[in-house]
C-alpha cells in the first residue's frame, strides 16, 4: 500500500517536531510537506531547526532536506500533499482563517491549534468517545463550499487524563453529575521556551490561562451529539476545575472527584468501576489503528501510583493510567488520571485522529 503523502503546518515548533519525530516510519502516512513562518520559508529543515531541534533523536532523514516553505503560501502545498497536521502557533484568529484556506484549497485540516474547537461545525475528537462527529463533515463541507477540503481539531491536552474514564462509566449506564477536576500540568505544555526555570524549579503555579475554561467546556462538546448543522453540547456533568502547573516534564496528572446522577442503590461499586476501566475499549481498538492503545484504560492498584516518569509511556503513551481508586466523602468516588500530554494530548492524538478519518474513508477521494 502505498503511503499518504501529509504536510506539518507549524513544522518548526515544539508539537510540530513531534508530529514530524511520531510520523516517521509511519505505516499509513509520509512527511512531505513542511511549512512554518516566513523567517523560516526557503531553508532546509534541518537548518530550520538547527540548534532547536526538542526531540531526543536525530532529525528523520526524508525530512531533513526538505524545503520548508511559508505556511501562509497555501498553494505551496499543492501537490506536495494530500493532507496537513496543523500545530501552528499564531493569533487564534489567523490560525481559524489560515486553516480555513487550506480547507477551500482542497486540503483537509487536522488541527492540534485550539482556534476552530468552538466551531460548531467542527468536530473536537478523541476517536474512543465521539468517532461519530465525524458525521458532520459533509455538513461542514457543503455549509462552505468545500469539496476535498474539511477540519477537525483534538482537545486541549489536559482532558486527555480524565475524559475516556468518564466517558467508561457514562457508557456503561452510569451518568455523572457533577466533578471537581485539579490538574498538575507538566511544563511541556505551555510549549517552547514556555515557563523559565526560575519561575518553576522548587515552585508550583496556580494558575495557567484559560485552561481551566476549557476543562469545564470542552468535555460538554466531546460528549454532545450532532443534530443537523451542528453540535450541540451535553448538558451534564458540571464540571468544577482547578489547573496548575507543576516541576514535571512530561505527563499531565488530574485529581478527580465525581457524583453519579443516580439513586444510591443503582450507583456501581469500586469493583464494578475498575471492570469497567479496565475492560473498556472502542472504535479505535476495533479498527486496529495504529497509534491506538490496546488497553485505553490502565488501572494502578499500588497506592502511590500514578506516577509521570513510571507511568506516562504506558500504551505507547496513549493510555489514561488510573490510580487511587476510592470513596469520596462528599462525592461518590475520586481517583487520580495521568495521561502522557505531548502524545496522548499533542502530535499523537492528532496523529489517531488522522487514521480514524482513513480508516473512515475520507481520505479515499485524496489519493
């Protein structure tokens, strides 16, 4: 079979170099087209990135030489490739205009960037919990003339935690009601040079703009369902957050407590929960994508795990890895989640989204 040939928008920058590090020898897809901002347009990328290359291996020899070009030239792309990873870092308005031209150019759009997650047309996938968004493309498409050409974005990288445990129980017949979520956020999520050392050595930081927004909105959205133009938010649960960032490199951690939206005898037991975890699987485990994990769910029974360096790997890092199961005293229960953010939560979940859309055919009319 031969392999898709896909562009990295934003090719320069942290979550870029990791698109282009997780795509190499990758089965379904191949880099061909690298495009950043102007100061970078014209170089090989190997220049491009010289002495800020992130990644802990060497640059993938089929991208090295490779041209990289200015990201706003859309129809520099022509020809080079049938698709692009977007992880631009620009003005969320530039990013929503700038992704849209790809779109109306014939190029679908699979967007690590936050500017389109509120589009309504738009869907914000984590392929285990709302693969069927998909379905709105054609609505999308048709609402902007659009004929090859289509957007779908993956949610900020700290709900990857906590989001497939959630959606486990709520699939299993046990709605929630209402959460209080606290993340301890790693410092590769604030990208490239983001937090100086001096502020986050021996320190935690309360506060990290906007992302407590986002985890009380977003997960509404993964949970809703398309009802004809759009998607339209789920009702419940309401969620409580508070996010922070903390001395960790790599693995977001959240602390979860939850109230089920059921009467006392109907609500499921520790050991029912962790069945449920634990046995929990989905479209992508169907489909045999990939990037996919084979277990989504990992349960911990050690009582001070999980930890980000022992666990944030696990399943390829694109597991949530459950630990500290237990009675809530004023919820119900409360656990804590890590997931691995600059996998699970970056270039690798887009990477998952890209395959669900082969795998669903939207790539065929492409190649």
């Amino acid at each position: 079979m031969s392999k898709i040939c896909v562009g990295v928008l934003g090719a320069t920058g942290m979550v870029g170099q990791r698109y282009i590090h997780l795509l190499e020898n990758h089965p379904w897809f191949e880099v061909t087209y690298v495009a950043a901002s102007p100061r970078s347009a014209g170089k090989p990328y190997k220049e491009a990135v010289a002495n800020r290359w992130l990644i802990g291996s060497d640059i993938p020899q089929g991208v090295a030489d490779l041209t990289v070009y200015d990201a706003g030239d859309v129809s520099s792309a022509k020809g080079k490739c049938s698709f692009v990873f977007s992880a631009l870092e620009m003005d969320k308005e530039a990013i929503k205009a700038l992704e849209s031209s790809y779109a109306a150019f014939g190029i679908p759009v699979v967007s690590n960037a936050s500017a389109n997650r509120w589009t309504q047309d738009v869907p914000m996938l984590i392929p285990e919990i709302n693969s069927s968004h998909i379905d709105i493309i054609a609505s999308q498409q048709k609402k902007r003339g659009w004929d090859k050409g289509f957007i779908v974005v993956k949610p900020n990288c700290s709900l990857q935690t906590y989001m497939m445990p959630l959606y486990s129980l709520i699939k299993a017949g046990y709605p929630v009601k209402r959460m209080i979520i606290t993340t301890l956020q790693a410092v590769s999520g604030a990208g490239y040079p983001g937090v100086s050392s001096f502020d986050m050595i021996d320190n935690i930081i309360p506060y990290i703009g906007g992302e407590e927004e986002k985890t009380e909105k977003e997960c509404l959205k993964i949970l809703g369902n398309v009802s004809g133009e759009k998607i339209v938010d789920a009702s419940f649960p309401l969620v409580s957050s508070t996010c922070t960032r903390v001395p960790v490199i790599d693995g977001h951690t959240a602390c979860v407590n939850l109230e089920f939206d059921l009467a006392e005898n109907k609500k499921p037991s520790l050991e029912e929960i962790e069945k449920i975890f634990t046995s929990f699987k989905s479209v992508p485990q169907e489909l045999k994508l990939p990037s996919a994990p084979d277990h989504p769910i990992v349960v911990r029974r050690e009582e001070n795990r999980p930890q980000p360096r022992r666990d944030r790997d696990v399943e390829k890092g694109m597991a949530s890895v459950v630990g500290r199961l237990r009675k809530c005293n004023i919820f119900d229960v409360k656990f804590v989640a890590l997931s691995h953010n600059t996998k699970r939560g970056a270039a690798l979940g887009g990477i998952l989204n890209a395959e669900l859309l082969k795998a669903k055919g939207f790539f065929d009319k492409l190649v």
